[in-house]
C-alpha cells in the first residue's frame, strides 16, 4: 500500500499548527521542572506546574483543533452515492 487514499491524496493532514500538540510534550522532560521552591499554597514547584500544565495542554489541544477542523481530506469519493446506485429493496 501507498498510503494514499482513492484520489491519489494522502489521508494525513499536515498543518503548521500541528506543532503547538509538542507542548504538552515539554510535561515529559522532568528535570526541567524538578525543584522544590518556589512554592505555591504549600505544593513544591514540581506538582503546581504540573498541574498548571493540565489548562496549557487542553488549550494546546483546542487551539489545533479549531485551526484544522474545517480541512478535509479530499478521498476521491463522492459525499452519497449516486440516485441510480441506490438499492430500493426490490428485484433481489
């Protein structure tokens, strides 16, 4: 296989703004982040940044999907199929 649907267009969409789902990667580089202080309400910096990246990552996620929603793939195949090809249950 090619890895291209139908209409010779391949099925993956690359966007620029694919790039911004690399944020909630950095989460994953813990030496980065692993300190003590400061502090936040008692939590050491190590857990209140992780949970600052929770809204960072949903966001992250929301932006791409807004930005890409409205790009389709083109299949090389029509949305419903033809009147004619339509089965209407009888002469079977």
């Amino acid at each position: 296989m090619s890895g291209k649907a139908a209409g010779g267009v391949s099925g993956i969409r690359l966007s620029a703004w694919n790039l911004l789902l690399l944020v909630p990667l950095l989460m994953l580089v813990t030496p980065w982040f692993n300190f003590d202080k400061p502090r936040v309400f008692g939590l050491p910096f190590f857990y209140w940044f992780q949970f600052l990246f929770v809204p960072v990552g949903v966001l992250s996620v929301a932006i791409v999907y807004v930005m890409t929603r409205h790009k389709r793939v083109p299949t090389g195949k029509p949305d419903r199929p033809a009147q004619e090809n339509l089965d209407e249950g009888t002469g079977r």
